[in-house]
C-alpha cells in the first residue's frame, strides 16, 4: 500500500512538474533571454562609456535614449557636432544661453565632463525627431529660403552640421521655429552675430517654411 501510495505521489509530482514546465516554460525562456539581453547591453555600455550611471543618463529625460529625442520640443544631441555641442554646454553653464533646466545641469558639470558628453553624442547615429505632415508648397519655400539665406555655409550642404553651425536636418519642428524665433527676437545669441542676423530678415512665412523643410530632412551619419 505504501509503494502504491509512494508511486501515485511520484507521478502526481513529476505530471506537476510537466505541467508547470508546460506552461511556464516560454516565460522562463522569454526571461532568461531578457537576462541575457540585458547583460550584452550592459558589457556595450561598460565598453562604450563606462559604468553606469554616466551624465548622459540624465540627459536622456528631454532628449531620448543616446540623445535621440522623441519629442520635437527638444532637440537630438545624436550626431550633433562635438564642438556646438560643447561650446552650448559652456554657455549654459555661464549663463549666456538660458534655460531653466539646462543651465543648473550644465553648470554642475567639471569641463572634463562637458567634453566627455559632447563627444559620446556626436558618436551616435542620428534619426528624424518627427515627421511633419507633408506639405510640399512649404517644403519648397523652406528650401528656396533656405538657399537664398545661404544656411549651408555654416550648417553643410546635407545640413548635419559644419565648422560654424550644428545640425538641423531631422531635428523636431517646433524646437526648430523656437530657436528661429528666439533668434530673431533677440532672445538668443549667436555669438558671431550671423544668426541674429539672418534671422532678423526673415518673414514670419519663411520661418515656418524654413522649420518645416529641415525637419523633413532625414539626418545621416557621417
């Protein structure tokens, strides 16, 4: 009696174990996998910039994973110029550019840092913020504006960015028309003075066409 009643549990508890295999076994294969997911993006990380947590990780609040922003209000750091990059961390930090965010981030950051930042977003693959829906008649006029104001000396021919201007291709639209704007009404500055300039010219139709052509463009990595 006692073997059969030994033999009944046995098999009770192997058909238990069959059973739970049965049924949970793809999400301990699905966890396992994750696990493994996430060791191999952690060892990239190690490699890449260091051990967690880095300064980035708190920029990708406003500017996304890698500096690829996901709301056009902000701007992508990823594929940016290096140089505009960290000449626009100094400027926060002494106060000549204004935000009520960056500027305490920006100044609690060592030099050292602010190079480290702009470097490791320049090393990243950029993509279009957003898409703005398609308006041709627009796009033609931003272009057209575009060239007549001669933006690609300083911005590239592809305008990811040249030895006197930072990238504008794909970045978010109405981040693009902010910075236009501020830039026309005085409330930045360019410290070569050419984007107050240019943009104290510009109609109030050329600055939406100019914001609404660039962030079509889709950015490349150079």
């Amino acid at each position: 009696m006692m073997k059969r009643a030994l033999s009944i549990g046995v098999a009770v508890g192997v058909a238990g174990f069959v059973l739970a295999a049965i049924f949970t076994g793809p999400q301990l294969l699905a966890g396992y996998q994750f696990m493994n997911v996430l060791d191999s993006h952690y060892t990239r990380y190690d490699a890449d910039v260091g051990t967690w947590p880095q300064p980035q990780d708190t920029c990708s609040t406003c500017h996304g994973s890698s500096g690829q922003s996901q709301n056009e209000q902000y701007p992508s750091l990823a594929g940016q110029q290096a140089n505009y990059l960290q000449a626009q961390l100094q400027a926060f930090a002494e106060g000549k550019r204004h935000s009520a965010q960056m500027e305490p981030l920006a100044a609690s950051l060592t030099k050292e840092q602010i190079v480290s930042l702009a470097q490791y977003f320049s090393r990243q693959t950029p993509h279009s913020t957003d898409t703005p829906t398609a308006n041709e008649q627009l796009s033609a006029t931003g272009q057209a504006s575009a060239a007549a104001r001669g933006c690609s000396a300083c911005h590239g021919n592809d305008f990811m960015g040249g030895a006197a201007g930072p990238r504008l291709a794909g970045q978010g639209k109405a981040y693009l028309l902010s910075q236009l704007q501020a830039f026309k009404q005085g409330t930045r500055t360019d410290p070569s003075g050419a984007m107050n300039a240019t943009a104290s010219l510009l109609s109030p139709t050329e600055v939406q066409a100019l914001a609404h052509y660039l962030a079509g463009l889709t950015p490349t990595k150079r």
